[in-house]
C-alpha cells in the first residue's frame, strides 16, 4: 500500500474520531459528502507544501529551496497550463534571465545582465544531463527548441556552476528533464503556419526493475513574416550608393524546423541514453548585417547526436558511485547563405558598370564537425557523522573532424561554388581540446538547522592550462518558514573553437592569443516558505575578467576591428531578484519575479543590449477540474546602447499572453490547448550592433534594430493513454 493511501486512511480516521466528540463538528460535517470534500480540501494543501527534489545543485538529492545558491525549477504540467511551448520560451520566467536573438537568428541568453555577445557561451545546457554544449561556438543552442510537452521539469543555476559541471557553467546551469513513464501523442498548429506533433512512449516491467521509454516530436514553420528596416547596405558603404540592390525593408526569412528524439533504457542500476536532437533556421539579418532574400528556405541547421551508458554501484548504504561513459557527435552547417544579394551593373560615375558579387549573390555554405569521448565517475559517501562528501573525476577529449566551406566568390571560379580547405579553410583544421577534471565538495551539516557546503574543482586543458575554481556556501534555517542562504562561488569560460581558430573570413575572426574568462560572485538569499505562499530574496555582486568579446565596433563588410578580445577592464553586475509564489485559493494560483540588474565595465558604461529591468507576473485559474485559463505578463526594461551611440536606449516592452485548457474533453485523456502570444502586439525589438567607419564615426548595421515577433495564435491538441 503507498505511503499517500496510508497518509490518507489516517487523515479520515483521524477526522471521524475527531466528528465523533464534538459537537461543533457534527453540526458542520453532517454527511459523508462533506466529510470527503474536507479531506480533499486538506490534501490539496499538503499538496501545496510538497518539497522538490533537486539534484543539479549538490549532484544529491535535496530540498530545491534548501540548496546551496538560488535554483529554479520549473515543472513540465504548469508550463503547458502557461501556454508555455519550448525551453527557450520557458526560461525567460526565471528570474534575472533575458532572452534575444543576433543577426542570424540564434537564441541568446543573458543572466543577471551578463551574456549573448556574438556566438557566446556562457551557459552549461543539459538534457538528462547530457552536456549539450558543443566545441565550436559553446552554444547548446538544440536544447532550447525542445517542446515543453517532452518536459517533465526544468532544473536551473543563477549563477557560477563549474565547481560541479566545469568549463561553460559561467553565467548558470540549465538541466532539461523528459518525461518518462507515461504515454501520449500530441498535434500542434499555429497563425505562424508553424505545424508539429510527437508523443512519448513507456514500457516496464517493474519486477524485473527493467524501462523503456522513448519520446519523439518535430515542429516546422515558414516564420511569422517580420518586417525589418533599412540595413546596412541600403545605407551604402565606401560612398556607394546600394539601395536599388538592398532586400531592406523586406521580410525577414524566420523559416525553421526542428527534430527531437531521445531513448532511455534502464535496467536496474544501470542505464543506456540515445538522444538526436536536430534544428534548422532561416538566416535572418543576415551574417554580415544584409537582409537576405525572403526564401522561406531553412539555411542554418544543426545536429546533436549522443549515447551515454551509466552505471550506479551501491558499495553500502553510505557509500555510492556513479560510473558514466558516452560519446556526443555534433555538425553545424549553413546551405547557401546569401552574404550579399546580387549586385552586378552597378553604375559609376564615369558612366561604366561595376558587378562587386556574382549573378546568384555572394554565397558560402561553411560545414562543421566535431566527436566528443568522455568518462567520468561521482563517488558519493556518508560516512563521515554530518558529512555528505563528493568527489568527481572526468576525462572528455573533443576533436574536430570534417571542416569546409564552399564559396562561389573565389578568384578562379567566380560565380562557381567551389569548396575550399587546408590553408582557405574557414576554420584552423584538425584542433582537438582534451580536458581532465577532478572536484571535491563537502556537505557538512553543522546543526540540523545550519549547513555548509565547500566546493574545488581542478581542471586541466591540453590547450588553456590549469585552473582551479571554488566555492562556498551557507544556509541557516532560522526557523521552519525562514531560509537564509549565503554563497561565493567562482567560474572559468575557455574561449570556444570559433573565438580561437576562425579565419580567412570577414564576419569573425579567431584570437589563438585569448585567455579564458574568470568570475567571481557573491550571494545573499532569503526564503520565507509556508504552505501558501513561497517568497524569494537575492542579492547579488559579481566582477567578471577576460571577459571573451566579439567587438562592439567591429564592421565585418570593412573587415576592421573583428577580432574576438579578452576585455581588459573588469565588468562588474549587481542587483536584486525577487519572486514568489501564491496559492490564492485551491484553485486560483498567482507567481512572479522582479530583477535587477546594473552591469557595468571599470569606466562606469553599461553593457551593449543589457537591460536593468525585468519582471513575469503569472496567473492560473482553474474554474472546475478539467479547466484552465492562464494570464503571463511579461516587462523588459529598456536596453541600453554602446558608449558611442547617440541614440535612446531602445524601448521597454510588455507582452500578455493568454492560454485556455479544457481536459478529458470528449473522452478521458484526451486535452485541448489554445492560446494567443502577445495579446496585443505589442513591438518588440532587439539591439542591432553599430560599427565604426576609419575615421571613428559610428554606423548603424539596422538603425531601427531586429523586430521581433507580433501576436501570434496556437492550438494544441493532445491525448494521453
């Protein structure tokens, strides 16, 4: 018999002997029926209470608010109830974290006014707790088109995490967990012509202590038809007028696809993951800040490949290790981006015509591969009275496999794509990064109600050196509602392949001259959690070194100043989050955060694109049981500029989203979801970067920055079983 059946069996007894000796009581609760309505009533405020166990913290299970720094974790069901559809979409409800795209389309994020940059990587990405993180540009960025429907929960660090999960756990953690036994299929359709749909699929035989478990789902969609301005070649550059050539204003090519696979066997202790998650874009802005032609073709595209085999031993009851060995392939490509459009006939002043790019446009399709071997193991022991002890060892070598990149610029076929390599290679060939890591952490439960938690790990790169990274912590139980946290952590963020080897182009270029970079952080956190309400209070400071930057003035059609840098000055980003969440009835729930955040580098100017403020205030109404009506608000403070440019920090804005549920409609099982994204339309636009011309005067890439996506409507339609 479960533990809920017995807790609930007490319950009633309790009551019915408690009906039995008052009075009051039996003139209240007069029938069975009411009796029934009352133990639900309280079992729907246990409810309310239940502690979440996290792991991503510690690599132990604990209680998420009793964790040393700030975790969020996000639940799958309540996401779907928010209208909520992928990860990336979900993590700009975590406190402190912003959400934008670059030139190209690809989905940055910034924590604590820290991050995005020209493909950065400053977060770990996991799912299942495979890294998802690649070599080349760090980005991970396949997580983040993951549907919510394959999430059971979303587990995430604000700030510094390498102690535990080494190189890219700089600015925080995100670990994306799927579902597993249950089954479902689903349908998706939004205004957008955007069309997708998977489902998951759960077989055990639990007396053998053997699962199996495999979710599927794939999504397309031509793109919502954004309209950008003016770019950089309407503008015209070395006093060429291009506007006749320009694709600007046009709309935007935002047409994208997606795959996802992921399989898990378990057995026991032991455990065997495939995972295949696939995406592809269109290009956007443009990789040198051109508009390219609306062709509605999918040009980016990007493949996660892995399989990992882990293996729990249990030497005692305080004595566990966690043996893992896996191998993660990945290749990025881009199929004929358009650099520039094509420009031929172009009128001189003398009266003659100049083509400055072939008939088709100046074309490049570069391609990427990379293979990753790693081991590891995390000895777990309690053996020690009030010490929970950690010690981690992994070895992971990444190694560059096939590189090329065809173009149909070069001088001895021009207009022909020809591909090119070796010395003309886009990339430095045949680079391989080998790491070897170790750490220890200590749990030390000082009193039952005080707990530290001391943390060093020592990493090794065949390419970067040594480095050693700490971390402690502290949390006080003051008393059972009262939680007060206090954390110093540090982090290292290697420079990635692209930063380090790219050449022979004029949009980036490698700095084999880069260090990694440092942060230091500080935290003080307040938690006051009853059944009812759970309320949040973070401080925090943090002072960031060597930070890796693609230059703000960098202008990639003059080829000036492109080169990846360490910045010399010391960025420094401080500020507050808080959040809550509120239990307002059984059936009526309200949450939100509110951050800030000032990011500043040693002359006192904020950050390009950083914004001070941020705030998510969420309500979900349940009416009747198989009901739901969501309201999400979302505020983005205003962004602020480069030093240099002259023009207003770009707007705030404020988007609603609305999203209605009915469950076991028609047949049990079987969920209708519908929902409209930012209600009333509002404009939302990103920063586009400026550059410097040679006599230091600024110039805009896209004066009216990159417009982001209006209202947008979706239905989904999903049956479980």
């Amino acid at each position: 018999m479960g533990i809920y059946r017995i807790f609930k069996m007490f319950v009633v007894s309790a009551m019915i002997f408690c009906l039995h000796f008052s009075a009051y009581a039996k003139e209240q609760l007069k029938t069975k029926e009411a009796i029934e309505k009352a133990i639900e009533e309280e079992f729907k405020w246990l409810q309310a209470e239940a502690v979440v166990i996290t792991e991503i913290a510690t690599k132990t299970g604990m209680d998420a608010e009793l964790v040393p720094g700030m975790v969020t974790v996000l639940q799958g069901r309540e996401l779907e109830e928010k209208g909520i559809r992928t990860v990336y979409e979900a993590i700009s409800l975590v406190p402190g974290i912003n959400t934008y795209i670059n030139t190209i389309g690809d989905k940055q994020v910034s924590v604590r006014g820290f991050g995005g940059g020209f493909f950065s990587g400053n977060l770990k990405l996991m799912t299942d707790g495979i890294v998802m993180n690649d070599a080349l540009n760090a980005s991970g960025y396949a997580t983040y088109n993951i549907p919510v429907k394959q999430i059971d929960r979303i587990e995430i660090i604000r700030g510094p995490g390498s102690v535990i999960y080494g190189e890219y756990a700089y600015a925080g953690v995100i670990n994306v967990i799927t579902r597993k036994k249950e089954n479902h299929i689903y349908g998706y359709y939004d205004s957008n012509n955007g069309y997708g749909g998977g489902g998951n699929a759960s077989y055990a035989v639990p007396e053998k202590e053997f699962s199996l478990n495999l979710g599927l789902s794939g999504f397309k969609s031509d793109g919502p038809d954004v309209e950008a301005g003016k770019d950089r070649l309407y503008e015209g550059f070395f006093g060429l007028k291009l506007g006749d050539f320009s694709n600007a204003p046009g709309t935007v090519n935002e047409a994208q696809k997606d795959r996802f696979a992921n399989l898990i066997l378990k057995y026991k202790d032991f455990s065997l993951t495939g995972q295949y998650i696939s995406g592809g874009s269109g290009d956007y802005f443009g990789i040198i800040n051109v508009l390219p032609s609306d062709n509605k073709q999918i040009v980016i595209l990007y493949e996660h490949k892995a399989v990992e085999a882990a293996q729990r031993i249990n030497f005692s009851d305080s004595f566990k290790t966690d043996v893992r060995a896996g191998c993660r392939l990945y290749n990025y490509e881009i199929d004929r981006m358009e650099a520039l459009p094509p420009i031929t006939g172009l009128p001189l002043p003398d009266g003659s015509t100049m083509d400055i790019t072939p008939a088709d446009g100046s074309l490049l399709s570069p391609y990427y591969e990379e293979r990753e071997f790693y081991t590891g193991a995390d000895f777990i022991w309690k053996g020690i009275n009030r010490h929970t002890l950690l010690l981690g060892i992994k070895y992971s070598e990444t190694e560059m496999q096939d590189i090329w990149i065809d173009v149909n610029t070069s001088d001895e076929h021009p207009g022909e794509m020809v591909r090119l390599g070796s010395e003309n290679n886009w990339l430095v060939e045949n680079k391989k990064r080998s790491i070897f890591s170790a750490y220890l952490q200590d749990m030390i439960n000082i009193t039952d109600r005080f707990d530290i938690t001391l943390g060093l790990r020592y990493d090794n790169y065949n390419d970067m050196g040594d480095y050693l990274t700490p971390r402690a912590s502290a949390v006080w139980r003051l008393a059972d509602h009262h939680i007060f946290k206090a954390q110093y952590s540090e982090s290292i963020r290697p420079p990635c392949f692209i930063e380090l080897y790219s050449k022979e182009n004029s949009a980036f270029k490698g700095n084999q001259d880069l260090d990694s970079a440092h942060i230091r952080s500080y935290e003080l956190g307040y938690i006051y959690r009853n059944p009812k309400i759970t309320g949040r209070l973070t401080l925090f400071y943090s002072e960031l070194k060597d930070n890796i930057e693609y230059p703000k003035y960098a202008d990639s059609i003059g080829g000036y100043l492109i080169q990846y840098e360490n910045i010399k000055d010391t960025v420094k980003t401080k500020g507050f989050e808080l959040d809550f969440q509120h239990n307002i009835l059984n059936n009526l729930r309200l949450d939100g955060n509110l951050s800030f955040s000032d990011t500043e580098d040693e002359t006192g100017e904020p950050l390009n694109g950083a914004t001070d403020w941020l705030a998510n205030f969420g309500l979900i109404y349940k009416p009747a049981d198989d009901y739901s009506v969501s309201l999400q608000y979302r505020y983005v403070g205003k962004r602020h500029r480069t030093p240099d440019d002259t023009r207003d920090k770009l707007n705030a804005y404020n988007t609603v989203n609305l999203t209605a549920g009915i469950l076991n409609i028609f047949t049990k099982g079987l969920t209708l979801r519908a929902g409209v994204s930012n209600l009333f339309d509002a404009e939302i636009k990103y920063p586009a970067s400026v550059f410097k011309y040679e006599d230091g005067t600024i110039g805009y890439t896209y004066p009216d920055d990159f417009p982001g996506t209006g209202r947008e409507a979706w239905i989904q339609l999903s049956y479980d079983f």
